[in-house]
C-alpha cells in the first residue's frame, strides 16, 4: 500500500531501571520495545520482577516449549497480583468458589483444548458473519450523521460485548455493554500485574457478581440445553477418556474466560483497527475500492493485528535453569512474551511500521500465540475484525482522531492494550 520503510519510532538507551509500569511507557511502549530488541532482547523488568521477551525468534521458543516455560506457573504464581490467598477468601465466601482460570499444562491441557474446540467450528463460525455485520451497521449507523463517536466506548465494545452474549446465550439488553466492561477490567486486573490491594477489593467484588451470573447460566443449561455456546461446552464429550466432559468447575472457568477473551480482546483490536484508519490519510478510501475483495480485507486486518495487538504479554515460568537470548533465566523466574515487541522485529518482518498487505509473511505475526497455547477463538476473532473493518469502512469516510495521538490513554495491565477511550471524528460516506 505504501512505499518506502518509515521510522517514527523515538530511540531510547536503557539504563536498567525502565519499567513497562510507567504510565509513559504503558500508553506508547514502542520505543521501550524497540529498544530491547536492540539492546537487551530478554530484559529484566525491575518493577514487575519478570524477563521481558522482545524478539520474534526467542518469543517463538517460549511459545513452542511448553515443558521448560510453563503457562501454568506463568499465569498462576503471580495471580491477583501478590494477594492471592485474599482474594481466593473472598471469592469462596462471597462469589460461589475460588475458581482459577484454565491456564495449564498438558497432559491436563491436552483434554481441555479437545473439549472446548467443539464449541468453535469452522460452521459455527461461518454462520455467524451475517449477523455480524448486522450488529455493526446498527451501531454505526445512528453515529453517521453525528459525526463523531468513541470508537471503543460506542462501536467496539458494544459490538463484541453482544457477538459473545449472544452466542453464550446471554441477555445482552439486561447486562449491557457497561457491566460487561466492569466484569472484563475485574478480570484481566488478576493477571496484569499492576492492581494494588485496594484495587483487588473492588475487582473481587466485582468478579463474585461476575460469577454467580455465571454459575447460573450454566445451572439452566445442565437442565435444558440451548443452541448456544454454554450448552456445547457442557454437554461437549470426549470419547473413550477417562474424565470425558468439563467439570461444574471447568466449565465456569471456561465460561468465564470465553466472556471475557471474547470481548475485551476482539474490541480492542477493533478500536485499533479505527486507530490505524484514523492516523493513515487515504488507508480508508483506498479499501473503499476494494471492499468487497476478500484477501485485501483478510491481509489488512493481519496487518492491523500486527501492527496493533490487543495482548502485548502473556507469562510464562522458566522450569529450569536456561538460557534465552544471551541472557540466563534461573529455574523459577517468570518471563513475559511481548508479542507486540515480537510483531515488529526486523529479523522477521521487513519495515514492520509500514502496513503492507503484500508482506510475504503477512500471516506470520504471534498476535495469537503459537504453539499447543495458540488462541482457540482466533478463526472467530479474525471473522469479527474483518467484518467490523467492511461496515466501518462503507459507513465512515474521513476518519481521523478528535485529540491528539499523544492524548490516548491504556488499560493499566500488562496482558493487554487496551484504550480507555478513542474520539474520533468522521463523515457519513457517500456512496461513489
């Protein structure tokens, strides 16, 4: 699409003390990555006591050796942020159970991923699109003549805070996109590092409304199945195993994770869709043209992906001495994979600040992990950005930021990037 290898990444020289705690650094961590990966590419992030992984290559190792860099340990060491047992008191008392998320290793993992693929077929998938788009266009459409929105608060996270309520089954209309942000921000706290105890309170709260509505749903399944995500999950079944479906347990971790992966992380990655449109001139109308071409919008929405991940870093815990990228891990420490550091390596994509949609490698990008962890709602997350991308595109011409860039704040957490807001300002497009 553009010619050339732009730069506009400011150069920064580690002294040792950087944190991705900084407030400066959380909300344009760029120059940070960029200067990891040049001069300390698994760095030792003194604030969060964690080895920042910033390479392509060593990002991929950690991800396909899931015996010596351990999810399990990774995820849970550390969760609710230092107040675990806390945390875990008042979920037992007041939210139904202390329930932890199903981040583990195989051979445990092994069966999970088996049981909870059936709830994402490709059909189940396909099917969904039209509907999709229907949601879209009704959020779109009311903000068109208005001509100014924010793109996460209006259009994001309404869209896939009500894709995923309806396909759990969820009263989307009773909860509203509000209270799904509320449960999402609760969540992700536990796993981003960054809460303090005050903030745990408040999120454990939060999270034990979360899980009673859960624990509900899941009780009116068991006694009349649905056509929805949460009765496949229930009644999936692995043959000839010896533990062949989900436990009440597994199920409201499960349950639990899919709301919220399937939320947060496809409407952030919606809102940096609108980002990149907003900050590149002519991007907008040069897709107008070719909107109805599938591989140009499936490589935009790659190149989107890459260049914007909504999940910056996801942990991992070294089980044994190792050494990754120069650097000596000792047993025991925990690192985090930085996939968006990882997306702009220049030993595996060339000018990686340039959308390019002929990039040879376009799909090669670890937006969504790699290896036996890989997102198993990627197929579905990739069909909401395009066709989000699609209905955005035919509604709004001249899409631009209503502040300055520098102005955008993020989520404090280090798992994901997501905005805390995005005005923008646009125009009802004319149809050529």
């Amino acid at each position: 699409m553009a010619a050339g290898c732009p730069h506009d990444i400011a150069g920064m020289t580690l002294q040792g003390n950087e944190t991705r705690l900084d407030p400066l650094i959380r909300n344009n961590p760029f120059a940070f990555y960029e200067a990891m990966r040049a001069q300390r590419p698994v760095y030792y992030d003194p604030g969060l006591d964690v080895y920042l992984v910033s390479r392509y290559d060593d990002a991929s190792t950690v991800l396909r050796d899931a015996v010596t860099y351990s999810l399990e340990h990774g995820y849970q060491d550390r969760y609710a942020n230092g107040h675990v047992e806390e945390f875990a008191a008042i979920m037992a008392r007041e939210g139904g159970g202390f329930i932890r998320d199903l981040a583990i290793d195989p051979p445990g993992h092994t069966r999970l991923r088996k049981l909870t693929e059936q709830a994402f077929t490709a059909h189940r998938v396909r099917e969904l699109e039209p509907r999709i788009a229907q949601i879209a266009a009704a959020l779109i459409e009311p903000l068109a003549e208005r001509g100014h929105a924010d793109g996460m608060k209006n259009i994001a996270a309404p869209l896939t805070a009500r894709i995923i309520c309806e396909q759990m089954g969820f009263d989307f209309d009773k909860l509203g996109a509000e209270k799904i942000a509320l449960w999402t921000t609760a969540v992700l706290a536990q796993i981003g590092r960054m809460q303090t105890r005050d903030e745990m309170l408040a999120n454990a709260t939060v999270m034990c409304e979360l899980q009673h509505y859960v624990m509900a749903r899941i009780r009116e399944r068991e006694a009349v199945p649905r056509e929805d995500l949460v009765s496949d999950l229930i009644h999936a079944r692995i043959a000839g195993d010896t533990s062949p479906a989900l436990s009440f347990e597994e199920q409201v971790s499960t349950v639990r994770g899919f709301l919220i992966a399937g939320n947060d992380t496809t409407a952030a990655a919606i809102a940096n869709l609108f980002l990149v449109l907003a900050t590149q001139e002519g991007l907008a109308d040069w897709l107008y043209a070719r909107i109805d071409d599938d591989r140009i919008m499936a490589r935009f929405v790659e190149e989107v992906l890459r260049l914007r991940p909504p999940v910056h870093g996801l942990f991992r815990t070294a089980m044994r001495d190792v050494e990754l990228g120069g650097t000596f891990i000792p047993a025991g420490a925990q690192l985090c994979i930085m996939f968006a550091s990882a997306n702009y390596d220049t030993a595996k994509f060339a000018c990686p600040e340039r959308l390019d949609l002929e990039r040879a490698n376009v799909g090669s990008n670890l937006t969504f992990g790699a290896g036996i962890h890989r997102c198993v709602g990627a197929a579905l997350a990739r069909m909401e950005i395009r066709v989000a991308a699609r209905e955005i595109i035919r509604r709004l011409d001249d899409i631009r930021l209503a502040v300055p860039v520098e102005e955008l704040s993020y989520l404090p957490t280090l798992a994901t990037h997501t905005l805390e807001r995005l005005p923008l300002l646009f125009r009802r497009r004319k149809a050529a």
